[in-house]
C-alpha cells in the first residue's frame, strides 16, 4: 500500500531515507532549507520544496498535518532539530522519527514525544562489527537485547538436508523464518523444506541460541 512521509534535511541519512521510500513507491515530501540540496532532490521524491522545518506556519502552509509519518534528519544544528520535532508533536503527527547526534539531543526529544530515535553511526557501527567477526553473517536486527533475528549463509554442512533433519529448533532453539535463494525467497518454511549451500537463512531467537547455531550448526 501506498504511504505518505515527510523527510526534513537532506543530509546523506534523510537523503538516503527519502530516495528509498520513493523508490518503493511512496509519496515523498522532501524538505529542506538549503536549495541546492532541494534541487538534487527533484528527481527522487514526490515534490521537493525549500523550506525551514522549523517554522511552524511553513510545516502548516505545506501540508504537514496531512503527513502521518515525518522523519526529522536535520544532523548539525541540534536545536532546530529539537524544535521541528516539538512542533510536529505539537501538530499531532502519529509518527515522528528524529536522526539523533548524541545522547544529549536524544533526551531531550524523547521527552517531547519523537516515536523513535535513530542514531545512524552507532547503529551501524554495531551492525558492522556483527559482520566483521563472521563471513556467515549477512545481516543483523535486534529485536530487544535479548533477541535477534539474523540472515545467515548457508554452508556445505548444512546443504542437502531438510529442516526437520537439521532439528535447528530443537537443537537450538532457533526457528527459522524463511530462506533466499537468489531472487527467490521461501517464506515460512516447512520441516521438509530443503537447504541448499549458499542459500540465506533468516532465523529468529535469543541471541546466545543464534550464536551457537551459527558457530556449532553451519
Ligand atoms: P548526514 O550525516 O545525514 O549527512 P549531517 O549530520 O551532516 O547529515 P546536516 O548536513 O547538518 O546533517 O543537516 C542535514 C540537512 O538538514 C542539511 O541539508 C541542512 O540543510 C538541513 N537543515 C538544517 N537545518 C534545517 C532546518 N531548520 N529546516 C530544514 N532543513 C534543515
Ligand atoms: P515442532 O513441534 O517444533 O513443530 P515437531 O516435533 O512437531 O516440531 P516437525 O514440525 O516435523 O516436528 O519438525 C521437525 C523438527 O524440525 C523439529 O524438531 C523442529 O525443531 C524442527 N523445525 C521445524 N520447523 C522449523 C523451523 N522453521 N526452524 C527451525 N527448526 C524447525
Ligand atoms: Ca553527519
């Protein structure tokens, strides 16, 4: 289904967010105040305009009511950021999303609403370090601190045999998701399903179970 968002600063994380949203097909209200950076944004969002986010009467004038989901990525100027935040929860936007630069901005617009707050390096840099340590891992979400859910590459030792043999959940207490296998991807697996070396494993559990999974199992 078709969305609405609104990305303010076109920074490279909001630029990144907006290109990938209209990319997907969603109707993307791109926003910033600088015009060269608006400009380069003609071509890949639903309309791009100049605009400062944090001038309410602007947000308004544009429409930002309408908007469900407003992803605030202004990156430097932390007060700005904080302030188009406070106004778009004083609007009643559903769902803001704020790109947040240290600790201290992340409190402070956690107390005044923002839905969720993202810290692109951090987050990243774990993400990164996940990879480093195994080739076998492809990627990497946390659910909570305690569970993830992985996409983990099939090895030989795992090639040529079902679900149901491999007795993963049993053994270990991990179930698995789905499996991709170039373009194709086998969602909800039955036992029978068969593993193919190379293939993707995306497997939810408690973080100790995937890595013994990924260290004992592949
Ligand atoms: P990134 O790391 O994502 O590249 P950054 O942390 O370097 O971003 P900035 O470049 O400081 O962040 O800000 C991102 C964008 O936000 C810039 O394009 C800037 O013009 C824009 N911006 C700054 N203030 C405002 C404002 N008040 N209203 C709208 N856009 C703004
Ligand atoms: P369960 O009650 O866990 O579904 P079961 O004993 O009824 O298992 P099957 O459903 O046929 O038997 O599955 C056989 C084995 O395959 C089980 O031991 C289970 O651990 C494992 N298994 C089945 N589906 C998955 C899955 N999606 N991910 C990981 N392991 C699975
Ligand atoms: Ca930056």
């Amino acid at each position: 289904m078709k969305k609405q968002f609104a990305v303010i600063g076109l920074g490279r994380f909001g630029g990144s967010v907006c290109k990938e949203l209209y990319k997907m097909g969603h109707e993307v209200l791109a926003i910033d105040i600088n015009e060269e950076r608006v400009n380069n944004y003609a071509q890949t969002s639903t309309h791009a305009v100049v605009a400062n986010g944090t001038d309410e009467n602007t947000l308004t004038s544009l429409g930002i009511r309408n908007f469900e989901h407003v992803i605030v990525a202004i990156g430097d100027n932390i007060q700005a950021s904080i302030l188009c935040t406070l106004l778009l929860k004083e609007l009643n936007i559903k769902q803001v999303w704020v790109k947040a630069q240290n600790q201290y901005h992340h409190k402070v617009v956690e107390k005044i609403g923002a839905d969720r707050i993202i810290h692109p390096e951090h987050d990243m840099g774990i993400r990164v370090a996940h990879y480093l340590v195994s080739e076998k891992i492809i990627d990497y979400i946390e659910l909570s601190p305690e569970y993830s859910i992985v996409e983990l590459m099939a090895t030989e030792k795992v090639s040529q045999r079902t679900i149901a043999q491999l007795n993963i959940r049993a053994k270990f207490g991990c179930t698995i998701l789905g499996l991709k296998r170039g373009d194709e991807v086998i969602v909800s697996p039955t036992p029978d399903q068969m593993v193919i070396e190379k293939d993707i494993i995306i497997i939810v559990g408690e973080n100790n179970d995937l890595k013994r999974f990924e260290e004992e199992g592949l």
